[in-house]
C-alpha cells in the first residue's frame, strides 16, 4: 500500500532564483522532502518544506507550510486545489 499525501494549495509564489512555493494545509499523510507527484501534466518533487520561518524535513497531517517545488510554474497551481504526492 502506497501512503498518498494530499496538500491543498492555498496561495503560490514564485521568487526568482528559488522557484515555485506553494502555501497551503496538509489534508492528508505525511509530507516530506523527495516526494514526487504530477501537478499538471508534469512531474514535480518537495525540494524544500518552510513552516513559520523554519526549514523542515517533514510536515504532518493539519500543519500549514510552503513547499518549493521542482519543475512548476506559478500558473500550474489553482488555487484551492488538492496535489497528491508519493
């Protein structure tokens, strides 16, 4: 069995020289960096995980963080749409 993680986006940014954050809530499982999905046609991965200005390693269930993400542009992520990664 696969642990599926589902992060619902609540805002997106795109600094120039990082890359693509997405801001939002955890629904589901356990979010960590290295964890791959595809988000629009295009396969991504947590290249970094920020919480009230910390750098994670990992985030859980409830909790709210930015996730930079490979691969995405801003016009990727809607807005309160959910992402499953794995």
């Amino acid at each position: 069995m696969t642990n599926q993680t589902t992060f619902q986006a609540e805002d997106v940014f795109s600094i120039v020289g990082r890359g693509t954050i997405v801001v939002g809530k955890l629904i589901e499982g356990v979010a960590r960096k290295g964890m791959k999905g595809v988000i629009n046609g295009k396969q991504s991965e947590i290249l970094a995980i920020e919480a009230q200005n910390q750098s994670l390693e990992s985030i859980t269930t409830g909790m709210s963080a930015g996730l930079l993400l490979s691969n995405i542009e801003k016009d990727d992520i809607q807005k309160g749409n959910t992402y499953r990664f794995q």
